[in-house]
C-alpha cells in the first residue's frame, strides 16, 4: 500500500504515519525528518535547507524529489509507504507519480487531515519530543505516563524544533495554503482523496484512518 498524509503544519500527519508503521509495517518516508537529520550531520544540504525550515519557506522540489527517489527504491519499503510531508507541490505530486510509475506501481490513497488554522498554532507550539527515540509528546495534548521519563525508551532528555515558534508556523501555514492546498484537486479528480476529521481526538483520527484503509484494502482485491 502506499498513501500519502495530506495536512497543514501540526495536522497530525507524523502522530498518525508513525502509528500506521507500528501497526500495518509501512514504512514512512518523512521529508521534514530526513531534513533535520542532513541539518543534525551538518551536511551543506542541511544548511541550505534550515536556512528554508527556519524562514518557515518549503526547500527546492529537486532536492527534495531526488531524497525521495533514493529511499523509494531501498529495500524496506516491502509492506508499503506512508508519505508524511511529501509531496507538497504540484511539481513534487508530478514526479512521485513517475517515480512509481517506473516502479510499475501506484498510489492507493491520499488521505487529507482537516483542522482549523486557530488549532495549530497551540499544537505546534506545544509539542516536544524525546532526544533518543524521537518519540512525540504534547504540553497538554499527548504527555508521557509518568512526568519527565519518555513512555518508549525511558529517556529523560527532550528537544523541541527549531521551526515550532508562533512566526515560522504563520509562514509554514503561508507556504501550506499557497503551496500544498492547490494539490489537492490533483487527487481529487482522480478519486485518490479521502478527508478525515483532524480535529477529532488522535484515538479517533486513527479510527477513521484504519476505516479508509480498509475499505482500499477490500477494493484492491475484489
Ligand atoms: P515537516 O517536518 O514535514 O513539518 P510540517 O508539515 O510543518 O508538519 P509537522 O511535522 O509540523 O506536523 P504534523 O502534521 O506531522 O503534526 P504532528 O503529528 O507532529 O516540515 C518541516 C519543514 O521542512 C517545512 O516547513 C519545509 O521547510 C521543509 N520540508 C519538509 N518537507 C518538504 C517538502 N516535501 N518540500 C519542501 N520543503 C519541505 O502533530 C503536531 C502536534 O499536535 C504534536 O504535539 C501532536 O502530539 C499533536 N497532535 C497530533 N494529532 C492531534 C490531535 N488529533 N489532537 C490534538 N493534538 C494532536
């Protein structure tokens, strides 16, 4: 199966892409991940790009096309993808379409996760992760069971982004509504895109995900 997540900044798409890997094996591709890990190693890649990530703008469609298409043909992908922040441009949505064209295979899903502007701004400016998992908490949404000790490896050391201030996520949400929104029609027109309700609780999001999931499953094999 491969699906891609659909969403403005804080929609959900990671929270959602990591219980699908856990659950259905997918493998997820995160652009905004595989970035922060070439800006961490210090790569120029990585400077050019959190020079973009800081600013709140979206990094050039090649650099971003030709990360994808090496980890597009690894050998992990085996029970499928999850596509979590690509692709986000016109030109991005064209050249995943060749890429698995020459892969002799197709998109199953694309599944769009709706939440109001007003409600990412407080998620985003709330969330917080584990230094040695990079497992995902929230100040008031998602908080590890015991104060302070992350919930999967016990690590007790945690950071927060750099682009996850109330300026960059206006920008990022800029970048969202003049940049990505317009792809939507794109999936729309070829029966591709599903909406969920982002605004539900993460319990319920998954819920209606699996649902979606499901009933793709059942069509590709009748
Ligand atoms: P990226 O890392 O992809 O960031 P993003 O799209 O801005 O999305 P986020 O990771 O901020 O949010 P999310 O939707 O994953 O939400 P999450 O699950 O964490 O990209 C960063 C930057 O890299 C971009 O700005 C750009 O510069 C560059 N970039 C990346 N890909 C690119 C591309 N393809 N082309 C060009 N440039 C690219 O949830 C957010 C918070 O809310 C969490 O704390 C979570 O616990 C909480 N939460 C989740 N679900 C719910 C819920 N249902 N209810 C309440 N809280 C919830």
């Amino acid at each position: 199966m491969i699906l891609i997540l659909l969403g403005p900044p804080g929609a959900g798409k990671g929270t959602q892409a990591k219980k699908l890997v856990a659950k259905r094996g997918l493998s997820q591709l995160s652009t905004g991940e595989m970035l922060r890990a070439e800006v961490l190693a210090g790569t120029e890649l990585g400077a050019h790009a959190k020079r973009l990530m800081d600013a709140g703008r979206l990094v050039p469609d090649d650099v971003i096309t030709d990360m994808i298409a090496k980890r597009i043909e690894g050998p992990d992908q085996r029970n499928g993808i999850v596509l979590d922040g690509f692709p986000r441009t016109e030109a991005q949505a064209k050249a995943l379409d060749e890429m698995l064209a020459r892969h002799h295979t197709k998109l199953d899903a694309v599944i769009e996760l709706v939440v109001d502007d007003n409600a990412l701004i407080d998620r985003i400016s709330g969330r917080y992760s584990c230094k040695k998992c990079g497992a995902g908490y929230h100040d008031h949404f998602e908080k590890p069971k015991q104060a302070g000790i992350c919930d999967i490896c016990g690590g007790a050391e945690f950071i927060r982004r750099a682009d996850d201030n109330a300026e960059t996520v206006k920008s990022r949400l800029q970048s969202y509504h003049a940049q990505t929104a317009p792809i939507l029609p794109y999936y729309r027109h070829r029966g591709l895109l599903r909406q969920v309700d982002g605004m539900a609780l993460p319990i319920e999001v998954e819920h209606q995900i699996d649902g979606i999931l499901d009933a793709v499953s059942r069509s590709s094999v009748a």
